[in-house]
C-alpha cells in the first residue's frame, strides 16, 4: 500500500491516492477517503450494492476486530484461500482490520501487558501479539492495524497515559519481529498505532518512535466523542507533525463535520463511517451541507444546484422520532439521491420508528450512509479546487458546534 | 395509475389448478399469486425493492394495524396508502376484524360490530363492517376485504354458527356501503366464505357469500390451528363451489407445501407471513424442506445456502457468512434470509404458473413435493399454536 499525494492545500488538507496491490492489479482509492464501517464484516443493516453503486469500483471497508475475532475466528478463516476477502465476498476490496470497534465506547482499563482486551459476542476477550498474528495471518487483510493499547481522552493520570505508550510501541516491536519471519505477514499492510491520551509529551513521543519503526502507516488512536474541542487540535497535530509526509494517516472515532475537517487540516487522510450507525440507531437523518456544487469547478461543469440549503434552517441532522415529522411528505432531505430519498418520505420513517419497524434502520443507514459518502466526494472536490475560498465556503457551510452530535 | 377498474381473466386451466390475471388501477398481477404481508406498511426489514426483485407483483396491509398507526387521516393525507408506503403495484388490505378481535383487548362483540381497546395504548375503538369499508376506502387498496367475525375452527358448533350468521349479515352490509360508492369496481371487494371445519356450514356459507356478487372471494378461518386434511378438505370444498370467473383467494396461507397443494385444488391467492417471520429465526427453505440457518454444518459451507436460487443473498453470500451474520446478531441476517425466503416462494408461484400454463401442473406438483419435506405436524402445531396465543395470528 503507497500514499501517493497530489497536492497539500495552503489549509493543511492533504489530496491523494491510495494504491495497493490485489492478485490481479492495482487499485486506486482517492484520499481523503471514509472507509465504510463494518461489523462481523458487514456494514450495520444494509447489503453491499448500496455502496458500490455509489462509487465505481474498487471499494473498500473498515473492518473491526471485535466482531470476528471470535467469529468466525482464526479457525475458519484459514480454510478460506484469501482468507477474509473471500469469506466476506469482498475479492478485490481493500479491507482494513482495526483493533477496536469505534462505534463503541472505549475500555481501556482491561487492558493489560501481554494484552488488550475487546468485547466480543461472546464477552471479554484478551488479544495478545501471538494471538493477533494467528488472526491476520488467517483472514489476510490488505491493512491491519498493530495491537495498541489506546487510552481515551478521559483518563487523565500520567502513569496510565505513559503504560500505553510504551506497551503500544513493544507490541509493534513483536509484531515486526513476528511478520519479519512470515511471507503472509509481510503481505499485509502494517499500521503502527500513535497513542498518548491528552497528553502533548506522549503524543510526542508515541509519534517519534513509531515513526523510527518500518510501517506503512499510521492511526491516531484515541479519539472518541467525549474529547473536548479545545485540545483535539492541538493534540492531534502534535500527533501528526511528527509523522512522514508520504505516509498515510488514519484516524477512528472522528465524526462531526467540523472535526473531520480539522483533522484533514491536521494532515489526516482516512476515516470510517461509523458515525453512520449512531446516527441511524437514534433514529436520525443527516442533513449538513455535503455538496460542492457551488465550487468552481462544478459551476464550469453546472453540476446542480445547491440543493439543500433552501428552505429549512440548517442543521446536522433531524431527528425522525418527533412527532413534527408525522405529516411530513417531503423526502429527508431536498436535493438527496439515495434510495430512501427517492421513495419515501420523512412521514414513513417516522412511521417505522414509532412503529419499531426493522425498515426504519435500513432505510436511515441507505440515507445517513450516501451522505457521509458525498460529503467526502465533496471535500475532496473542494480540496482539489485551484481556488482556496473554495474549500474555506464548504467549511463555513458544514462546521457545525460539536453538541449537535451530543444531543 | 391507469383509470382500469378491477378485473379478473381466467387464462387457463390444467385439472383443478387455475391460471390467471388480475388488473387493478396499479397495474397488474398474475395468479396463482402469493402477496408478501407489509402489515404496518412494510414487508419486515425489506424495501420495496427488495420486495419487487424478489418477484412480488402485489402486497397485502393490514387495516387494523394501520388505523391504529399511523391512522385513517394521515395516510389519507398523505395520497392512500400507496403513496405513504411507496409501493406502486396493486394492494390488498384485511378488513382488521381478525386484529381487533384476536389483538385487541375484546370489550364487546355485537351485531353493530366489535368494541375493543388498542394493543398499543389500551384506547377504545369501534370496527364496524362501515367504518371498516370506510377505512379501506380511504386507505386506497386495490383489494379490500370484507369485516367478518373470526372464530377459532376449535369452537364449539353453536360458537361457530353464530359467527357465521353474523358474518352473513355484515357481508351484505359490507357490500350495500362499498357498491353504491365511486370506489365500487375500482377498488375490489371481496367476499368470505366462514363456517369453522363443519361441511354442511361451508356449503351454506359458500351459497349465500356468493349470492352477493363480490368481486372475488375468500376462503376464511382456516389456517388456525386445524390439521392439514381438514384444511385441504374445506378448501377443496368451497372451491368446487365458487364460480370460476372470479378469484379465490385462500386467507393466511402458507408454506410452501400449502402454497402447491391450495394451488391444486383451485386457488387463485395467497397471503402469508411464514416466509419472513421464519426467516428472522433463522429457518430458510430450500427444494428439500426448511433448514435452520444457526445448525453447525452450515458454518464451513463455502458456497451459497441454494445453488439453484437467484435471489440477491444466494448471488452474494454463502451460507457460512449468512450464519455467520446471525451468529453476530446482525440484522443484515434476518433481512437476507427474509429476501431469501420470499424469493423462494415467489419463484415457486412462478413455476407453478409455468407448469400449468404447460400442462404439466399435476407432475409439478408430485416432483416438488417428493423432494420438498415438510416441517412434521407436531412442530408446525405447536408453532402455530403459540403464535395464535401470543400475536393472534
């Protein structure tokens, strides 16, 4: 897997391309890029067709340890040839494994020396090195991430924050060591994981000596929904003004608009949609500023219209379960193109959800999913654009406070 | 939406099963047909979409669940019940009579019609055979049924012939309030003929239904719990004497084995949940009977659950992941063995219209049901038991 870049914006936003190899040739995926979220390999409630007609060919998942570590396991996925891409029917895709599950809140307090521990189906499971390796090398992911022992921003005590940097840089150390041995290994991407909580030194120096290490990338663990707004800048540049250039970087629990943007200015190239499935569990719909139609660009090429910012105020998302939506036959949002859009109205998914119809979520996930989808499309376009004011109108249009999402 | 009012072709016939079509403003249906159920104004966790490519020509609501939520006047406002779903082809809605009756707490059943409080929020509500016409009018169904009482075939004799009689009488009360309406011969109504498993209160209740001239009719109450014989013996009953220019449509039915046996002995239409409620626990059909999903030897079997199916899950997935998927709790599980499921009976309506259109209905039918093993009878009448007491259906 190689990083190409073709430009780095005077914000700080990197544009590029991904390129990995699969058996048959080289594929490209376009950066900054979401990777859609999974669980036990599948993205929450929808079939894959509603992604790939959103994009053309190659596509691309995130998938999370948590949800296949036990199964389907090491066991069966050795059976399978190209071990979790065929299992998954997902040939020719390129899939990243992450340790953790984003969509849900992190524990880091089992985590323990020889291992971090995750909650599967069946409950706690810890994840040593030797054991992790087992299940790379049976479901051979283009990607993984190394084992890490990633703390959230809420813990505060400096011992803590100190162990998990140090634990995190020895598991790479075994993980290198490991994989230095073993074709399958060696095969698979390797990302080394960049921890250190809120705390700028240790960020600083998980940076710095991951960097010294031979991965092919970089995530920047540790952020979730409960970090505050105030540090999340400067935590994270701390992060990335330290890592490579050419080097990708990928990030987990990063959702709102605003944040995403402030981590592309970071320097930050990938991030996953699972943002997608709160929004769809609690019942509502995006609707932030997701197009760039009104960029240069697409003005030459008279790409539509600015759809949604006409007649109602803006606003992150709504939320479906209010009774104000009852006798609403307007689609979720104005100017959207996904399946749901299209046939139904906010009226029925109001419906379904009072009713507790399985559809409701499909149908949220069809729309909440195209969204996020076009946002991304978007932002690279803007990125792209000659024009700096391009990318600057975007943000001003999508940046929304952070409590949107808290709410 | 054409202008077409309702109608029913007979094209064929090969022994005692029938080939036909039905037209309605929302387009047209072949028969024998089998109508996936959207209760609540969706067929559980699938899209239309999904619904359509699985080969459904028409769908089947249910007037009870839909004048509770989201109400009579919201779907009005909101075009019928067509436009609120987003299903464009033909649909059928139940009277609710069954719902109120079975799911409603039961305050009082009298000639005027049956007074019973929500399941949702324990309010009183007032079915009428008009208000259940009413409803149905303003809901838009291609098809409406009429307002029956319902009687477990178990009762005793008496419990069933005053159901019958009354249901006579609400009969002729349905058709006075729905034929002088301009929504007469746009939207169907449809007669049904009652009478428990008592042969001689069929026969009755099958002369005087169609001395009504409904525009197609029913067989009710059966799919409640009685044998298999039973079943097949009243349906073959009443079929020999409703007129064959219009449609039979046999209530509640079922499996797949019921679907080609009903379709042996003359009828026109199905409805049943069974495919998709079974689906979400985990039971998929295949040609040789249901299997469980969850079962271990599915969880190394590389290739899909069906080699001989087209629906989208056998095209994508294989068994293991699609067990692997339940095993997780993922409802993209449910969805697929849903998708799955119904598929599986749409193509078997498919192919017993084929065979009978090609005169070869009668080796149809004994090739698939030497090959297909029915769930046993034990099973299916505890299952069918339970479901009874727990949802009333």
């Amino acid at each position: 897997m190689k990083l190409f870049l073709e430009k780095i914006t005077s914000s700080g936003g990197r544009v590029g391309r991904l390129v990995w190899c699969t058996e048959s040739a080289q594929s490209v995926l376009e950066t900054p890029l979401c990777l859609p979220y999974t669980r036990a390999g599948a993205i929450p409630h929808i079939v894959q067709s509603v992604y790939q007609d959103l994009s053309p060919r190659p596509t691309a998942a995130m998938l999370t340890l948590p949800s296949l570590y036990e199964l389907p396991g090491s066991a069966v996925l050795k059976e399978y040839d190209y071990g979790i891409h065929n299992f998954l029917n997902m040939k020719d895709q390129f899939l990243y494994l992450s340790i953790q599950d984003p969509h849900c809140p992190p524990r880091s307090g089992f985590n323990e020396e020889k291992s971090t521990s995750v909650w599967t189906n069946g409950g706690r499971m810890k994840v040593s090195v030797a054991g992790y390796m087992e299940f790379v090398r049976a479901s051979r992911p283009n990607v993984f991430e190394s084992l890490c022992d990633s703390v959230s921003s809420q813990t505060n005590k400096l011992k803590r924050v100190r162990k998990s940097v140090d634990r995190t840089l020895r598991f790479l150390d075994q993980t290198l060591a490991m994989r230095q041995n073993c074709q399958v290994l060696e095969e698979c991407g390797l990302l080394g994981a960049v921890v250190g909580g809120d705390v700028y030194e240790e960020r600083v120096r998980s940076a710095t000596e991951t960097v010294k290490r031979p991965v092919d990338g970089f995530v920047i663990e540790g952020f979730d929904l409960e970090h505050s707004h105030e540090c999340y800048q400067s935590i994270l540049q701390s992060a990335t003004s330290v890592l490579p250039q050419s080097s990708p970087r990928f990030i987990h629990g990063v959702y709102s608009p605003g944040d995403i943007l402030t981590a592309v200015e970071s320097g930050v190239d990938v991030f996953d949609s699972a943002c997608v499935l709160t929004a769809t569990e609690n019942g509502c719909a995006f609707t932030f500023h997701n197009s760039s139609s009104d960029c240069v660009e697409n003005r030459r090429e008279n790409r539509g219209a600015t759809e949604n910012i006409a007649a109602e105020p803006p606003s992150h998302q709504i939320d479906l379960n209010d009774e104000k939506y009852a006798m609403d036959f307007s689609p979720l949002l104005r100017g959207c193109e996904c399946y749901c859009c299209v046939h139904h109205t906010r009226a029925y998914i109001h419906h379904l959800l009072i009713t507790r119809e399985i559809l409701a979520s499909t149908l949220l996930m069809m729309h909440n999913f195209t969204h996020l989808m076009k946002f991304f499309a978007s932002l690279r376009d803007v990125l792209r654009s000659p024009l700096e004011s391009d990318y600057l109108h975007f943000k001003s249009l999508c940046a929304f406070p952070e409590h949107f999402l808290h709410a | 939406m054409t202008k077409e009012k309702f109608s029913f072709r007979l094209s064929g016939t090969d022994g005692a099963a029938r080939l036909g079509q039905i037209t309605t403003p929302h387009g047209t249906a072949q028969t024998p047909i089998f109508m996936p159920v959207a209760t609540q104004a969706t067929v559980k966790g699938l899209t239309f979409d999904e619904v359509r490519n699985a080969g459904a020509e028409t769908v089947l609501s249910n007037a009870y669940h839909l004048y509770l939520r989201p109400g009579v006047d919201r779907i009005r406002d909101a075009g019928g019940l067509h436009r609120f779903m987003g299903w464009a082809g033909p649909v059928l809605t139940d009277s609710g009579g069954y719902q109120a009756f079975s799911l409603g707490a039961l305050r009082r059943i009298n000639d005027n019609g049956i007074l019973f409080r929500s399941h949702i929020d324990g309010s009183e509500h007032l079915f009428t055979p008009e208000v259940a016409i009413r409803n149905q009018q303003l809901f838009g169904a291609d098809i409406i049924m009429c307002f029956d009482q319902c009687v477990f075939s178990a009762g005793d004799r008496s419990d069933v012939r005053a159901a019958m009689d009354r249901t006579h009488r609400w009969a002729r009360v349905c058709y006075d309030t729905h034929a002088p309406t301009a929504y007469s011969g746009v939207q169907a109504l449809f007669g049904i003929v009652q009478g428990g498993t008592i042969p001689e209160f069929r026969d009755e209740s099958t002369e005087l239904v169609t001395s009504i001239p409904f525009d197609g009719y029913a067989i009710g109450g059966l799919a409640v719990g009685e044998t298999k014989e039973e079943m097949h013996r009243i349906t073959r009953q009443v079929c020999e004497g409703l007129p064959s220019d219009k449609p039979r449509y046999l209530m509640g039915v079922g499996s797949p084995e019921d679907l080609v046996n009903g379709v042996a002995l003359g009828v026109d239409m199905f409805d049943c949940v069974l495919p998709t409620r079974v689906a979400r626990n985990g039971a998929l059909f295949t040609p040789t009977g249901r299997i469980n999903i969850a079962n271990r030897r599915y969880g190394d079997q590389d290739v899909p659950l069906d080699e001989t199916c087209d629906c989208y899950a056998c095209q994508h997935y294989s068994a293991a992941y699609l067990r692997h998927l339940f095993k997780a709790g993922e409802m993209l599980g449910p969805r697929m063995a849903s998708v799955h499921n119904l598929r599986f009976v749409l193509r078997l309506m498919e192919q017993m219209r084929d065979a009978i259109a090609g005169g070869r209905f009668v080796e149809f039918r004994d090739r698939f049901l030497g090959a297909y093993q029915p769930t046993d009878e034990q099973s299916r009448q505890t299952q069918k038991h339970r479901w009874i007491r727990e949802r009333g259906v």
